[in-house]
C-alpha cells in the first residue's frame, strides 16, 4: 500500500466500525457474536502489522506515520496522530491483547445466544476501548490526548460495573472517581500550558509545545498536574488502591485491557508528556518520583504477599511491576528509559497470561480464593505449566521477555542511582516469593476435594494463551528488534529532559 | 408641549414582537377556540411563533455581525451579538421544551392539573379530572415568559431590565404551582417562588434606585461612564450594584440566593422545571454577562470580592448537597446550582474568551437539562393494578431502568456525562470554555476549584448511571414502595420529610417503576437535546465559530 495510507486512523477506526456493527447486529445473527468480533480484532492486528512495516524503523526516535488535521481551531484542536517506536510497540502490544481477550471471554459474560446478550454488549464495549487506545498512544495534540484519556474511562466503568464480581459497582465508582479526579486536575494543567504556548489553531500540538520557555515555579506546578493524573492511572503507590478492587472485581477480560494495556497510558504518559513539556521540573522532581516508585515496588511486591485473593495479588504484583517501569523512566539514561519503555510492552503480555490463566482457574471454581485451590499440577498440567511460565516472567526469569526489561532498567538506574537500584532490587526477590509461593499453594500438595474432576485447559483457552507465552519466549531470546523501536526514542526524550547519558556498558555487553 | 414620537427600530425587535405578539393571541385564542380543538391550535401557534423567534433572530444575524449592534428605543434595547445569540438560544430552548409540555404521554394526561383553580382534593378537581379538562392557558403563559427572557438579556437601562425581570417571573409563578399530581407540593413551591421572587426583585429595585441616586441615569451607557472612575459616593454605588447584582443572581440560582432552586424544580410539573432550568438560566445569565461586562466594569476591584464569594460558594455547595440527595427532581436542581457556579467562573473571568465560553454552555448546558427533565417526567409509578401513578422521582425507583428501558436511560446517561464534564460530550466542550477563560482571565484558583467540584459532581452523576444500569429493579423487594411518597390521582400528600414518607410506606401499595410511551412530541425533544449533546461535543466548531464572531458587547 502506499506511503500516504492512514495507517493510524484506520486503527483507530476500524474498531469503532466492528462495536457499531456488534450492536447493530440483527437479532438472527447474534449467534456469530463472537467470530465477528474475533474477526474484526484480527483485521486490527493485521493493520498492526501492516502499520509495523509501513513504520521506518531506522528513525524510530521520530514520530511517523503523521497525520494532522484541524478538529476545533477556535479551541486550538487538532485531531494528530503520529508514533514513534515506543507508541508503536505499545500500539501492537494492545491489538494482539484484544483477540485474546475476545476468545477468552468466552465463559464469564454467558454464552452466545443468551437471551441477556451480555457478550456482545461487552464484546462492543472492548472495541470501542481498543480504538481509544490505540488513539491515545498515537496522540500528538495535548488536547486529543486528554480526550482519550477521559473518555476511555466510559467502556472501562461499564466494563467493570455491568459485567464484574459481587462489588463491581463499589470497583466502577472507585474507578472512575480516582481516574476523573486526576484527570480534571490535568484540565487546569493543560489549559495553563496552551495559554503558555503559541496558541492559534494548531496551539495543542504536541511540537508546538514542547521547549517552551516556562516560568520554573509554573511548570513545576504543571508538571504535578500532569504527573499526579498519570500516577493515579499506572497506578503508583500512594494513589494504587482503586487497583486492587477493579481487578479483584473486574472480569479477567476486563483487567487484561485494564491493567495489561490501559495502565500504560499512565507511564506512557509520563514518557511522552510529562517529560517532554517539562523538562526541568522533571529533572526537579526525578528523586521524588524515584522514592515513590521504589516504595511502590518493595510495598506493591509485600503486599502481593499478603493477598488471599488471586486476582488482587496479580493487581499488586502489577503496582511492583509500574514501580520499576517508572523507575526507569526517571532514572534519565538511554539504558533505563529504553528498558521501561520495552518492559510496558513486556508487562502487558506477562500480566495478560497471568489474568487470562488465573480467569480460567476461578471460572472452574468459582472462587478467587488462593486457600481453596491446592494440588491442581496432577488434575489440570497444562494450565499448571503455563501459569508456572506466565509466573516466571512476572519475576524476570532469564530467557523471557520480561528479564530483559527488567534488567535494563535496573542496569540503567545503577549507572546514575546505585542505591536506588539496589533497594530496587529486593524486588526482584520479593517477586520471587510470590510467584512460587502462589504456584505451591495452588498447584502442588495433595489435591483440595471436589477439584479431581477440573477440566485441563480447552483448545480455545490453549489459542488465548499461547501467543502470550510465545511472544514472550521470542523477545526474551531475540530482543533485537524489540529493542530497535525503543532505543531510539529513549535517546530523544534524554536529550529532551536535557541530561547526558550515562553509559551502561555492561548493559549493552549482556544482553541475550 | 409637544410629543415627539421616538423613533422605533421595529426591524429589530421582532423577536421580541413575535413572541409577545403571539402570546396575547394565545390569550384570545383561549377565548374563541373550541374546547376540543384549543390544545391542538395552541401548540400549532405557540410553535409557530417561537420558530418564528428564531427565524427573525437569523434574519437579524449578518447585518447585526457587520453593524456590531443596534440601540432601539432610545437606549432601552441593545440587540448586539450576544443579544441574537442569547435569544437564538432561548428561543430554541423554549420550543424544544414546547413539546414536552405539550406531550399527553401514553396515559393520555399531560402534567398540568385539569383545573389549577380547583381545591386539591376536592370534588371540583375530581370532576374536571374525568371531564378531561386541559388547562391550556398552560401555553400563552409559556409564550409570555419565552418573551420577557429574550428582552432580559437585552437591555440596555435598568428599568427595562426590572420590567423585563417581571414579564418573565410572574408566568413562572403561576406555572409553577400548576402540577397536575402533588399538587400541594407544587402550590407550597409556587408561593415560596413567588415570595422569594418579590424579595429579590425588591432588593433589585432598591439597588437600581441606589445606582441611580449615583449616576443620575438609569441607561447602562451613563452608568458606566459615571463609574469609571468611581469617587464620592461610593457605598451608594457599591450598595446598589451589588444589590442590583443580588437580583440577577438569584434568577440563576447562585448561592447564596438558591434556597427557592430545590423546593421550585422538585415541586414544578416536570416539563416545565426542565423549561425554566434552561431558559431562565440562560436569560439571567445573559443579562448579569451585560450587567458585569458592560455597566459596572469600574467596579471591578470593589465587586470582584463579592463574585469570587459567590462562585466559590455556588460551585462548592451545589455540589455538597447534590451528593446526599434522594430525589432525582432536587439532585437536577442542587446540580444546576453547581452548574450555576461554573458559568460564574467563565464570568468572572471578564474577557472577550469568557463571553463566548458562557454562551455556548448556556447552550449545551440549557439541551441537556432539558432532556434530563424530559426522561425524568417519562419514568413514572405504577400501582399493584397496573394504574400509572406520577413521576417515580426517588433514586432507589430508578434501579435496574437501565435493562428494561435502554434507550431512556441511555439518553438520560448521556445527559449526566454532559454534565459531568465527560469529554466527547458537549458538556465537556463548556466546560474547557469557562474554565480556560478563567485561567486565561487570571482566576485559575477557580478554575482549579471548579474541577475539583466537577469530580465532586461526577460522582453523583454517575452514581446515577450506576442505578440505571448496574442495580437490579426491586421486582420482589419493597424499596421501590419504601421511598415511593404517598400519592392517589388527587394527590393530598406534601410531606416530604422522610420519617413521614418511611410512615406511610409500611402501609403503601407496592409500586413498580415503568416508563411511559410519549405522543411523540417528547421523544422527538429528548432526541434533539441528544444530538445537541452529541454533536456539540464531537464537531462544537462551527457553533463556536459563530458564538465567538457574536460575542462583543456593545458598549
């Protein structure tokens, strides 16, 4: 195809189009709910590789693939979209999460055909949020950007609240009441950044307001606008507990996109625009952020511990997991912020097996009890085996994908804040207990009464989570090309914050 | 002593003259026209005269956008660009609300009592009942109000303005206390309208006295020029601004001049709460934007105190006692309150970015309430017996609508995401206007205040949508009747205090929640405040366009 094809806005679109036609769908042909669903997800992912191809990867560090239009000139709007190698990866991560979650979601929300029709609300519902984020990570206007960060909180509240668990309702409203607080006070912000910028038609774009020349106490104050709204979203300890209810609550579906995609807008965003637009308050802010992240990963990791509840002790190993992404980010060198950027990719993968397994396990249960599992490797080996392998990357085991993200971000951060690295690092032991120690109480021991007779996973469930397992195992051995769309990136947004890198030689010599 | 004939723009106050026109027709209209045909011919003219409004706004608009405003009357009318689009606005508000006032619902009874003379509860009213009496003076009284809120914003001295103020009250008043179900209710909110209502147009008047002992004129354009530069007698002029300014404010409802808002919404006939949310709001606003812009703009650094005060107060309250409300009817209200607030900051902010961000939430803001007391007056009770009762307004009666209503709650969602702010709704787009007006104009404390009401806000809003849409109806259990306030056709009951509502449940009926069909007048108007909402908040470029070439006040 050719140059000029809006690769972007046919990812953004082609979603929309399967939701309207997933809630148009005459009464007669509700049965093929979900091969329609599966079938436009699919499409998406192949647009998504069509876009990877179209994307020059030897200048990952620009933005490509540019599109801009005027939305609402009076306000200064524009609707521009444009990835550079980190909103890409993020982009493929999401589109190849969505089919998985579709044939996933076959159990929970009631089969096709029930007269409740909740799959196919639900199904519409996934759609419309995939197109907003693949928006949001394509987005260079501020304004469009904030756009999507609010609105796609609608599709996740009523994904939550109309399809959850026994408090879903007290999950939605904690939600979206934490994401809308910080999002409004990104409101101010935004508006107090386009009147310092050039303003006019285009005065969102994000090129128009980058290396402006902002009073220091102001953009310290911007800066917390913005960096307060994606805290909440990633979420970092002291603004994480709405986590742990949506996903204890949420259906596993629900937390794959919640947790596994749209957590990143959070560290997304504060790769993209919080260090882009304010530099020096960034730098200002760097050890702050540090410590939180690092409270965020040693306390995130204790209280993944202490959980009895499956699903919450995944959403507390992911606060662990945000903990080190951020770490890295704020950590200023190459090595760090190319490793975050690729463990947002890495994270969404590890974390969506873990969901998708731990969903078929409680759905053969009917309980997210970790006490009432126990000596299920005998009766269910295979869902053991690739729970054991979705665990093992959520603690780095070298040869996944996940250890080598990791390991960047830790050698990177060692090379400017050795302590930081070394609490950091407890971490990766914590991450250890729970994993195993999660893994020995449901799957080994003598087998619980009443679980000889659990079915071993079925061919659907095998389909939902071996690309998962796959793609990890591939990037952990071949992270070459993973890391050439992140690399470059990572180098331009150091020489935006306007810090040297510092080498990490022994980064680079390591790699697998 | 000769009379010289002051010359008269009528070209220009056609808007006005057609309306006001079309009102005193309707008023012999009531007279000539046969029982059985009167609604059918009402509805026919009043629509007719407020599309006219709006037809004769829009022959008015290029040659008011190239002119940059007319006086007319001397100087008691300014039809300049806010003016067109303020009365464009309202106009189109009221016409919208027309039809819900006009529509008989399934139950083929629309929501005015069959005689408002009638003792509530007596055999008079009975009988009326059953002979289906329709009180269609209903129609001419909307049309007077519709005119006096497009003169409102439009004056140019303070007498037209106190005149204007009355033309569009003393309609309301009576309106009010015409609900054909709860009818003490309704008439307990009338007499407590009305008698707040004199309080505030006294104190108005006293403040337009006060100004004038100090300007020696009551034309804004000699008051502003006397208050340039403000020396001497400055508490007669503070005292009467803020006086004159105490009257306008408490049209909008702001705190703390907002007492009447809760008990007036709740105790209306809904369609007519809806009208009077939007299209008042939008008249008074219009006239405090030209009051505070135009005539008192040298006051400035004495009165900012007392708008900061109030907005801050409007916004915060609004939204505090919103969150603990029961009632759908005094949620709606209590939240136009903290949306009082929020336009308050687009004017605090005295630019020209300020004047066009108000008028375009008027707008948007105006659509989405007039929907929400659309669907509001749909959703009704319904007896053991399968008898619809009146309006189900109790939160708890909405749970579960969401499933067996789609469309209604879905609409009625969407109006609550407008108004929470949500982006991709046009409330959202109003929002952004005000508060980057106010941060542009230097009051970003309000600003930042204002969202943090907003989150405040959603949370209601959208605990809303949650009962609609995520709770389960109350088939078996009672919390429908628990709530439901004690109610027959003849409607004796005003209490309601909630240990006498709790009293009376025990021994109620119970009471299921339905939707009632419309005559389609409803449903078209509900839909149109949808779109309004929908459109506005993913393509507001072209009304904004137009809104902010419209936006200058002529001085």
């Amino acid at each position: 195809m050719s140059s000029d094809f809006p690769w972007l806005t046919a990812l953004i679109v082609l979603p929309l189009v399967g939701a309207a036609v997933l809630w148009l769908l005459p009464a007669g042909a509700r049965r093929h709910t979900r091969t329609v669903a599966l079938a436009f997800t699919l499409a998406e992912v192949a647009l998504g590789v069509g876009a990877l191809l179209a994307f020059d990867t030897a200048t990952a560090g620009k933005h490509q693939l540019l599109e801009t239009h005027q939305w609402i000139p009076s306000l200064g709007v524009s609707y521009a979209v444009g990835v550079d190698g980190v909103g890409l990866a993020l982009i493929l991560m999401s589109v190849v999460l969505v089919p998985l979650v579709v044939l996933a979601a076959w159990r929970e929300q009631g089969s096709e055909g029930d007269p409740s029709d909740r799959l196919r609300h639900f199904l519409a519902l996934a759609l419309v949020l995939e197109a907003f984020i693949v928006a949001v990570f394509a987005a260079r206007d501020v304004f469009f950007f904030y756009v999507l960060f609010e609105a796609m909180l609608i599709p996740v509240y009523f994904m939550i609240g109309a399809f959850g668990g026994a408090q879903r309702r007290y999950a939605a409203i904690k939600f979206l009441i934490y994401s809308l607080t910080g999002g409004l006070i990104m409101l101010v912000a935004v508006i107090a950044l386009y009147l310092q910028g050039p303003g006019g038609p285009d005065g969102f774009l994000t090129d128009n307001l980058t290396n402006l020349a902002i009073d220091p106490t102001l953009e310290k104050w911007l800066f917390a606008g913005f960096f307060l709204a994606f805290a909440i979203k990633a979420p970092m300890f002291p603004v994480h507990t709405w986590l742990p209810d949506a996903a204890q609550n949420a259906t596993p579906g629900t937390s794959v996109l919640l947790v596994g995609v749209l957590d990143k807008v959070g560290t997304f965003g504060m790769l993209t625009l919080c260090l882009p637009l304010f530099p020096a308050a960034s730098r200002w802010a760097a050890p702050f952020v540090i410590v939180l992240a690092i409270i965020s990963i040693i306390y995130g990791a204790l209280l993944a511990i202490g959980q009895k509840d499956l699903m919450r002790l995944i959403a507390y190993t992911s606060v662990s997991h945000f903990g080190f992404i951020v770490l890295g980010i704020f950590a200023f060198t190459s090595t760090s912020v190319a490793g975050s950027s690729f463990y947002m990719v890495n994270h969404g993968l590890s974390t969506g097996a873990l969901f998708l397994i731990a969903g078929f396990l409680v759905a053969r249960r009917g309980s997210q009890d970790i006490a009432d599992f126990g000596g299920l490797q005998k009766v269910v080996p295979v869902i053991a085996g690739t729970f054991l392998v979705a665990g093992l990357s959520a603690l780095s085991l070298p040869g996944l994908s996940t250890f080598v993200s990791e390991f960047l971000v830790l050698v990177g951060t060692f090379a400017r804040h050795p302590a930081a690295a070394i609490v950091a690092s407890l971490g990766v032991v914590l991450a250890a207990i729970y994993v195993l120690w999660t893994y020995q109480r449901i799957f080994t021991g003598p087998v619980r009464d009443g679980l000889e007779t659990m079915p071993d996973m079925r061919n659907r469930e095998r389909w939902a989570v071996a690309p998962l397992l796959l793609a990890m195992l591939v990037l952990g051995f071949v992270p070459g090309p993973a890391l050439d769309l992140v690399r470059p990136p990572a180098s331009v947004t150091l020489e935006q914050v306007g810090v040297t890198d510092l080498p990490a030689s022994a980064a680079e010599g390591s790699n697998p | 002593m000769t009379f010289t004939a002051p010359h008269v723009d009528w070209a220009h106050l056609s808007p006005v003259l057609i309306v006001l026109g079309a009102a005193a027709v309707s008023v012999l209209l009531e007279a000539f026209v046969p029982a059985r045909r009167r609604r059918t011919v009402q509805l026919a003219f009043s629509a007719a005269a407020l599309a006219g409004a709006i037809v004769a706004v829009a022959a008015l608009w290029s040659g008011v956008k190239s002119s940059g405003g007319v006086r007319v009357l001397g100087t008691s009318l300014i039809v300049d660009g806010p003016t067109l689009v303020l009365q464009g606005t309202i106009a189109l508000l009221a016409l919208i609300s027309l039809l819900i006032i006009a529509d008989r619902t399934s139950t083929g009874e629309d929501a005015f009592a069959p005689s408002a003379a009638s003792v509530p509860g007596s055999d008079y009213e009975e009988l009326a009942r059953r002979q289906g009496l329709a009180q269609t003076e209903v129609y001419p009284l909307v049309l007077f109000a519709t005119g006096g809120m497009l003169i409102f914003p439009a004056t140019g001295d303070l007498l037209t303005l106190f005149v204007a103020l009355e033309v569009l009250s003393l309609p309301l008043y009576l309106l009010t206390g015409m609900a054909r179900r709860r009818r003490l209710l309704s008439q307990e909110a009338a007499m407590k309208y009305f008698l707040l209502g004199a309080f505030a147009s006294a104190l108005m008047l006293f403040g337009i006295a006060l100004v004038y002992g100090y300007a020696g004129s009551l034309s804004y354009a000699d008051i502003a020029t006397a208050t340039q530069n403000p020396t001497g007698l400055d508490t007669l002029l503070l005292v009467g601004a803020v006086m004159v300014l105490a009257g306008l404010l408490f049209k909008i409802g702001a705190v703390p001049f907002h007492a009447w808002t809760p008990d007036v919404y709740q105790g209306a006939p809904t369609p007519i709460t809806g009208f009077m949310a939007a299209c008042t709001k939008v008249a008074a606003f219009g006239a405090l934007l030209r009051v505070v812009y135009t005539v008192i703009p040298g006051l400035q650094w004495d009165l900012d105190v007392v708008m900061w005060t109030v907005t801050i107060l409007t916004m915060v309250v609004g939204t505090v006692i919103a969150m603990v409300q029961t009632d759908m009817k005094r949620l709606l209200a209590y939240s136009s309150v903290a949306h009082a607030g929020f336009i308050l900051t687009g004017v605090v902010a005295l630019d020209a970015a300020g004047v066009s961000a108000v008028l375009f939430y008027l707008l948007v803001y105006g659509a989405a309430t007039i929907g929400a007391f659309g669907v509001v007056w749909l959703v009704r009770e319904r007896d053991a017996d399968g008898v619809i009762l009146g309006e189900a307004t109790h939160l708890s009666q909405w749970a579960g609508i969401g499933r067996r209503h789609p469309w209604h709650a879905g609409a009625f969602a969407l109006f609550l995401f407008s108004f929470a702010g949500i982006p991709l709704t046009a409330g959202f787009v109003g929002k952004f206007g005000v508060f980057s007006a106010a941060v542009d104009g230097g009051a970003w404390p309000l600003a930042l205040l204002g969202v943090l009401a907003s989150a405040g806000a959603a949370f209601f809003y959208v605990r809303i949508v949650v009962l609609m849409f995520f709770s389960d109806a109350p088939a078996d259990e009672a919390p429908a009747a628990a709530a439901a306030p004690e109610e027959t056709d003849v409607a004796v009951g005003g209490g309601t205090s909630p240990a006498v509502a709790t009293l009376v449940a025990e021994k109620a009926p119970a009471l299921t929640t339905t939707v009632v069909g419309t005559e389609g007048f409803a449903a078209v108007a509900i839909g149109l405040c949808a779109l309004t909402t929908i459109v506005l908040g993913v393509f507001p470029t072209p009304v904004l366009d137009v809104i902010s070439h419209m936006s200058t006040f002529l001085p």
